[in-house]
C-alpha cells in the first residue's frame, strides 16, 4: 500500500501531491533538463500512483560553484559537474520499496536518456501531511474534514 488515498469532490482517488525541485548545472543542456523533469513525471505515475498533471516542478540551474558537493565522494559515490540534486516533497506514506523503486527508475531513465552517471543522480524525499498544502488563494484544499 502507498499512503492513504484521499477522495476528491469527483470520487477521485489521489495519493499525492508533489513539489519537485531540479537543480543542476548551468551549462547542462536543455535536453537534460526535459529528460530529467519527464523521468521524475514519469516515476511519480507509474511508481509513485501520483495523479496525471499533478506536475509542479521548478528547476533552477547554477554556476559550478553554486553546486557543492563533496569532491573525495560520499557513501562509495564520486561525484562530477553533471549532478543533478532532485529534491521531491510529497504527502508521506509511501513504502521503503516503492521509494526504492522511484529512485532507481528515475536514475535509470537519466542515465539511459540523457548519458547522465546514475551516481550523479541524487534524489532527496521529504514527506509532508495533506494539510501541509496550500494549492491557492491562502486556502488548504486538503484540510481534515
């Protein structure tokens, strides 16, 4: 099971509401960009049981100071200029296997996609609670009935 599903006003099931951020390389391509932000879409659908068009996302590129990592690796992983830190805050409740799962398939379309090192493909999850979430007009759409 993912997280509790919440019912919409149509009956819709949703389990999520993400916010993504992308952040990389001021010179990495245009292209890298558009893989990177489909394969995290992409995840979310299929992996994660995110609703279709529920895609916020903002990518910021930065100057190769601007990205700090460190340079003798971390964790058995060695990273270059090509990292790419996404950052992904959703509603929790997801399993340790559905997120292992999100990060692989996101890794693997970067990599297969964009010729991006899996290693330089650093993903962070923050889970957050339904009423965490303003959609608009200072109002909480997912408040507790």
């Amino acid at each position: 099971m993912l997280c509790p599903a919440y019912q919409t006003p149509n009956n819709l099931e949703i389990y999520d509401m993400p916010l993504v951020r992308i952040d990389l390389n001021k010179n990495a391509p245009v292209e890298r960009i558009r893989i990177a932000s489909e394969a995290v879409y992409k995840a979310m659908i299929e992996v994660a049981n995110v609703p279709i068009h529920d895609k916020f996302q903002v990518v910021t590129r930065h100057e190769p100071d601007e990205i700090i990592y460190p340079q003798e690796g971390y964790l058995g992983m060695r990273y270059s200029p090509d990292l790419i830190i996404i950052q992904v805050t959703w509603v929790g409740g997801r399993s340790v296997d559905v997120k292992k799962r999100f990060f692989r398939d996101i890794a693997d379309e970067i990599h297969d996609r964009a010729q991006v090192r899996k290693e330089d493909v650093w993903i962070s999850l923050v889970d957050s609670g339904r009423e965490d979430w303003s959609f608009g007009s200072g109002e909480m759409q997912y408040a507790p009935k």
